[in-house]
C-alpha cells in the first residue's frame, strides 16, 4: 500500500521471474489488461460486501430503534389508560355535572331539521313545540292517525282543532294516543325512534306524539330526573285536555325513557287519572345504579373493589335514581315488558326482575285490595339480532301489542 492509502499491485511479464510463456509487447499488454480486469472484479465484490455489510447493520439498527418506540408506546399508553380507568369512578364522585353527561348524553345530536320531518322521510308528521317553564320549550311530533284526513290549517291551534280535537275512529270512538318516550343521547330524529313511531301509527292507526326533554334535540334546558318527569307530565296533560280526559293515552318508554314512563305512571295513578290506559317498557332496567353496573362498558371498570360504591353515590349526589322497580308499587294500569335476550346495553336480567317484582305487587295489591288495574306481562325476542333498539322490527312485534294491551276498536 503507498502513502496515499492505495493498493500497488507489482507482477512478472510472461518468461519473467516465475511467470511462463514467451516474452513479447503483445504479451505485456494483454498481461496488464488482464490483471486489471481482475483487480476490478475484486474491488467491485469488496465494495458489495461492505455496502451489505452498512445496509445490514443500518436495518438491524432501525428496527431496533423501532421496536424500542412500540414499546415505549404501548407502555405509555398503557399506563395512562390504567390511570384513567382508575380515577374515573373518582371523578364521578368529584364532578356531579359529568355523571350527568353520561347518563344522558344529550350533548349527541342527530342535527337533523327537526321543523320539516318529511327531509326525513316522515309523512303526515306535525312538528311543534310546548312551552314547559322559563327557559324550557320542547321540540314535539305528531304522527297523525292514517283515520284522520289531512286539512289545511294556519296554525297549532286551528292544526289541533282539525287533525286531533274530536277526531274519531268509524265506530265513534276517540282515536288513542301513544306517548312515546326514547331513551338517553340523541334525539326524536333517531332512525330507530322514528321508524318505531311511524310503525305504530300506521298499524295500530293511532295518534303517536315523540318529544325530546329538555337539553335533547332542539328542546332547551338542561335534563335532569325531576326535568324529564316534568316534561313527560307536561306533554300528558296538553294531551289530556282535549275531549275533557275521555282519550286513551298509553305511555310507551324505551331504556331511560321506560323509566320515566314508570315514574309518570305512578304519578298518574296518584292522580286517578283517566285517560292512562297502559304502559309499554322497552328494554327496561331497576334503576339507574343497576344500568351501570350491567353495562357492557362497566367491564372497563366492575374489577375495581370501590367501582360500585363510587358509582352509586356519584349518583346520589347528582339526584340521580331513575328506579323503576320502586314506581312499578304505584301503578294502577297494565305494563307490557318488551325485551330482547340478544341485548348488551341493558340485559335482559332486568325485565325478569321486574316482571318478578311486578308480580308480588299485584299479589300484595290484591291482599290489600288497593290498585286493581295493575298487571305486568313480558314479552320476549329470542336470538334474532334485535338487541337494545331494534325489537319493533320484529314480525309478531304489533301483533303482541295487539293481544296483550291494546284496543281491538280500530283493528
């Protein structure tokens, strides 16, 4: 090797020290030629191997320092997931206005224009709105009877007056009305509530009335347990005014708003009311604490020993008990139970408890000769994919209505 770092290569002419052959110019120049062919050769397989050599190693390191990040990643993420999992319940406790937000989770919309229900597909939908308190206005929809025939009208007054007020089935009986109360988040404009009302107008062929609570849709306000009763009596009773009290009206809730038709049908019966004919709970649960408790995401959580009892008085502080087996003591009319087994959100151990429970009611009412009217039935769906919101989709879903609660009159 010289100074200047470069391989010197020194060899013998052919007939020159060990080299054979006879010694000629052509010779020199085709022995020259040849060496520095080979000297390439070698060099260019050096150089490969060192670039392999530099690709391997710089892989090696990459994937290294890859997997190094992964790592820490999934550590840090982990780490904070726990940490969250385990101030949660805490932070319930701490924050009333969050355990509000979860069980209502009014702050999801469907931002529909709940002013004009046919861009919706709705027919023969009437939106309008009640005024509960300062502050407070509901957002509400009537789904006219197929027996009512369409009119002209200028405004709520003259629409009620002509689609609602006196309206009568062939036989001369005031056509019944269903209240139907939904469940938490979202709104009237759900897909689900409004294909279940659009349902139950059409072939049962009564009125059907679908609101939002305050704090839901595009009602103001903001809910709570006392909010939501108030704005279910208000409804009621704008209902009820009509025709002097002789209309049926039947309260149908689904999840939270199956609790809230308890509620008000214990009210209601307080009152003697009437006009409330029956109740129809969907998918509904004991109470509020239970509904936690037995929610699928409750998994995230249940292994924690104070799980329960941070849940039960983050409650209690919010004002928050929603107990439908408690208000199922003062009812004086039918309950229908609906419920799906295949149901993941509220599980269908709590339509068997209360159905249990109502049944010891109507025994005790009996003994003490007080609350005659009241029976429960349940109705169960089986495996068919229903789960918590879809069961009006089921083929004998009418038909069960029909046999268990409903008036034959329009049928």
């Amino acid at each position: 090797m010289s100074d200047f770092g470069n391989h010197v290569v020194a060899l013998d002419y052919r007939d020159y020290g060990d080299s054979t052959g006879t010694a000629c110019i052509a010779g020199v120049v085709e022995d020259l030629m040849s060496s520095k062919e080979e000297i390439a050769v070698e060099n260019q397989s050096g150089s490969n191997e060192k670039t392999a050599k530099l690709i391997s190693t710089s892989s090696t390191q990459q994937s290294s320092k890859t997997s190094k990040i992964a790592i820490s990643t999934f550590v840090v993420a982990g780490g904070t997931t726990f940490i969250i999992l385990l101030l949660f319940p805490l932070l319930l406790l701490g924050y009333p206005r969050v355990t509000h937000t979860i069980v209502f989770a009014n702050f999801l919309t469907t931002s529909s224009n709940f002013q004009q229900p046919e861009t919706l597909g709705l027919e023969r939908v009437h939106n309008f709105y009640l005024d509960v308190e300062p502050g407070v206005k509901l957002g509400v929809w009537h789904f006219r009877s197929p027996l009512v025939q369409d009119k002209s009208f200028v405004d709520d007054k003259d629409y009620f007056s002509k689609h609602f007020s006196s309206q009568t089935d062939k036989n001369g009986q005031l056509i019944p009305v269903i209240l139907y109360m939904h469940g938490n988040a979202l709104d009237r404009a759900q897909i689900n509530r409004r294909e279940l009302c659009d349902k139950l107008r059409n072939e049962l062929k009564y009125h059907v009335f679908a609101f939002d609570y305050r704090g839901f849709g595009d009602s103001t306000g903001h809910p709570s347990e006392r909010g939501l009763l108030k704005d279910s009596r208000m409804i009621y009773d704008f209902l009820n005014k009509f025709d002097n009290g002789r209309r049926p009206i039947y309260l149908y809730g689904h999840s939270l708003g199956a609790a809230v038709a308890a509620q008000l049908a214990a009210r209601l019966s307080d009152d003697k009311s009437t006009s409330l004919t029956s109740v129809v709970m969907e998918a509904p649960f004991i109470n509020i604490q239970e509904a936690l408790q037995t929610h699928w995401i409750s998994l995230l959580f249940s292994w924690q020993p104070w799980f329960s009892y941070t849940t039960n008085r983050a409650l209690i502080r919010s004002g928050l008990k929603f107990d439908t087996k408690f208000h199922l003591t003062s009812i004086n009319c039918p309950v229908i139970v609906l419920h799906a087994d295949d149901d993941w959100t509220v599980p269908y151990k709590h339509s068997a408890q209360l159905v249990q429970t109502g049944i010891t009611i109507r025994h005790d009412n009996r003994k003490n000769k007080k609350l005659f009217q009241f029976k429960i039935d349940l109705i169960s769906f089986h495996k068919q994919g229903y789960g918590h919101r879809l069961i009006y989709r089921a083929p004998n879903f009418i038909q069960a209505l029909k046999r268990v609660t409903y008036h034959e009159i329009l049928l």
